[in-house]
C-alpha cells in the first residue's frame, strides 16, 4: 500500500507528505479510500482543501502571506494572538503538514504549492479579512526593520546578528514593501503579500 501511495504520488516529497497527513487527518478514510481517489485523478487543490476545510482554520490562509520563512513572533503579528496561542495554532498546522518548521532557525515555512492555494482560497473567500492581514504583516516588518535598527544603535550588538535577523527575513520585508535599510513603507505592485 505504501509504495502503491507513493507512486500514485509520483514519489513526489511533498505529494506524499500531503497524503500521509490525510491518512493522518481522515481517521474515516482507509489507505485503500485515499488510493481510490488518487486513481481517480484529483487535483492538488483538492487534496490540499480537506487540510484547510477541516476545522476552517484561518490560519493556514494567515501564514500564506510569508512568501519566506518566519518565526513564532511575526505570526503572532499577524493572527493578532500571543505568542503561546501561536504556537499552538502553529503546532496544529504542522501536524497537518501545512508548515514545515527548521529546528535549528527556529523558523516555520510553508510550501510554494500549500502557499498558492492558500493565497487563493484567502483571496476568495476572506477579502476583508485578507486587507487587516496584509496590515498586521506590513506593520509586523516595519516594527521588526526598526526594532533590530534601534537595538544595533542603542545595545551594540554585533553587526553579524543584526545581518543575520535582517537576512532571515528579508523575503518578508520586501514582500511587505519594507525598505530593510531604513525602516520605512514603500507600496510594491508586485508584492506576493499584496
């Protein structure tokens, strides 16, 4: 069953980590039901919608807005929770293979292909909610682009951390329409976050 699953996958990393998660996630459905559809032909979407639909979950569709890798703080930000209800908000997302996490960052990403239907189902059916989301994330860049600004001037810390934070989020910043050098706001047509 496991090697009939990953071909039907096309031994595609993300495809079978998509219907593993659904095996995990659809206690109702058997391997066997899982194979039956992937025989008959679904498209990604509808692999990936059950994950979403689940518990209607806003939150994959919030974190579709980090075109890079982010930390527990700037998804914080953007679901407008603290940071322990984050965690646990990112934590259901991982075990729903939605997010990938890098333990040695400290930082969560979630897939190009989860991403864009994500985006897309945001678009569509949470316009509003998609408006005071891309604030909280423009905000979140503006503040983090200062806060390592100020930090530098006032604490000394090392250039190479201050490189490092910058870095680590630049994706982010630039998807924002954050100048990282000065801090500042500048509205970029062709932003992913916009």
């Amino acid at each position: 069953t496991v090697e009939k699953l990953c071909t039907l996958c096309g031994n595609m990393p993300l495809a079978i980590r998509v219907v593993a998660g659904l095996i995990n996630r659809l206690t109702n459905v058997s391997p066997d039901g899982i194979i039956q559809m992937l025989e008959a032909g679904p498209k990604l979407n509808d692999l990936v919608a059950p994950f979403i639909e689940m518990d209607d979950d806003l939150h994959a569709l919030q974190v579709s807005l980090f075109p890079g890798s982010f930390d527990g703080a700037s998804a914080a930000a953007v679901f407008g929770e603290t940071y322990d209800e984050t965690q646990q908000s990112l934590g259901r997302l991982l075990e729903r293979s939605m997010l990938d996490f890098d333990p040695l960052t400290g930082r969560f990403i979630q897939s190009d292909l989860v991403r864009a239907h994500c985006l897309a189902k945001a678009q569509t059916t949470q316009p509003v909610k998609l408006i005071e989301w891309k604030v909280r994330f423009v905000v979140r860049y503006i503040e983090f682009v200062s806060c390592v600004s100020h930090q530098g001037a006032m604490r000394g810390v090392q250039q190479s951390h201050l490189v490092h934070s910058l870095n680590a989020d630049s994706t982010n910043n630039k998807a924002g329409g954050i100048n990282s050098t000065k801090g500042t706001y500048q509205h970029n047509h062709t932003s992913s976050a916009t």
